[in-house]
C-alpha cells in the first residue's frame, strides 16, 4: 500500500486489513504494522546543514499546504539541523505554499508581491515546488542562487535541466519498491516481526546553491 497521502485517521483502515500487506512511504506511532519508507527527517537535516557549511544563516522552508507526514518529517529535520547549529527559526522565512508546480509557483509570486523578505537560502518539501518557486522567482527579477539558494527534493528527471538545475536529494524508489515486495514474501512466509525500514536518499550537488563564505 502506498501510504504518501495517508492521514492519520486512515490508520483505522490498516487495522481491518487481515490480508499480509506492507505501507510504503508513511509511519505513525502505531507499531501495528510494517514499512518501508524514504529517511525523510535526516535526509533534510543533512540538505540544511549543508547550507550551514555553504555559508547561510538565513535559511527558510518552502512548506506544501497539503501535510503529508513525508512533509511533516522533512520539517523536522529542517528545524532539526538549525536547532543543532544554533540558528534562530525566524517563522517570516516559513513561505507556505501549493503542492504543484503551478500552486507553488502562484503561491511565491502572491508572497513576492506582497513584498516578503526572503532568507539567503530555502529547502522545499520537494522539487515541485522547489521549482514552481524558482519560476515565480525569476520572473519577479531574483536569481538562483545569486539571490536566493534552493535545495528541493525527490530528484525529478526535470530538476537536472531546469534554467538553473536543482540541487536536490534524490529518492531511490525502485529500491524501496524491491524491500517492500521482499518484506512481504517474508510475512507471507511466516514472519511475523513488525519492521520498520529507513531507506537513505542520495544528496545530488548541482547549481541551485550559492556559497556565501
């Protein structure tokens, strides 16, 4: 079952299931069943403080309005690592957004002409609205990274050859399909340990990031 958009109310779903089954890309607090997901929390730690060593202190969240719990982990990790390194969270550098390209980009372009300060730097919950916002971005003058460094997520094929490729973490998902359909030929025979298994993500360096130091 894939579990991205799953709220936390759905959890009374996977509770009548009596068939073996495993979720992909979702977890709570319940222990009741097994996962597979993407190491979301750490993956966006490393990117922020990766723009730490670049030479920001000025980092924002480019937040999904939409609160999957992949997003809700990326924001931890985000306030995470800045917490870690001592940088102050300033909520005006917190710039919600859709979760399309065009939502992300008609969001940003509303929150630029309406005159927001932007931060040195922003890590989006993914590249589709890593690059909505660049878009909105470029058409109101800015420039990446020469104004404003963006960190996205997923790895899209179009992140590579966007005006300004993305730098971006990138999400082996024919890996995690292949441990999801192992665990589950494990259950079926038999095993019944609950698992949870992290899968890492792969930082990609590319031009959207501009050292400041």
């Amino acid at each position: 079952m894939l579990g991205t958009e799953m709220l936390s109310e759905d959890i009374k779903l996977l509770n009548r299931i009596t068939n073996p089954f495993v979720v992909v890309d979702y977890w709570n607090g319940e222990m009741s069943f097994n996962s597979v997901q993407i190491n979301n929390e750490d993956s966006v730690r490393y990117a922020t403080r990766y723009l730490i060593e670049k030479g920001h202190t000025q980092i924002g969240y480019l937040r999904g309005n939409f609160r999957i719990t992949p997003f809700k982990m990326r924001g931890a990790g985000y306030r995470s690592a800045m917490r870690r390194a001592g940088i102050p969270i300033r909520e005006e550098y917190t710039l919600t957004v859709g979760t399309t390209m065009d939502s992300a980009y008609g969001g940003m372009k509303a929150h630029l002409e309406r005159g927001v300060k932007l931060p040195t730097a922003f890590i989006a919950d993914n590249d589709m609205i890593a690059l909505g916002a660049m878009k909105a971005m470029t058409e109101c003058g800015l420039k990446v990274p020469e104004d404003v460094s963006i960190i996205g997520f997923d790895d899209l094929p179009f992140a590579a050859v966007a005006s300004t490729p993305l730098t971006t973490l990138y999400v082996p998902k024919q890996e995690l399909g292949r441990i999801a359909a192992r665990r589950l030929q494990e259950i079926i025979r038999g095993d019944t340990v609950t698992t949870k298994v992290h899968v890492s993500t792969t930082f990609i360096e590319r031009d959207s990031v501009r050292t400041l130091k």
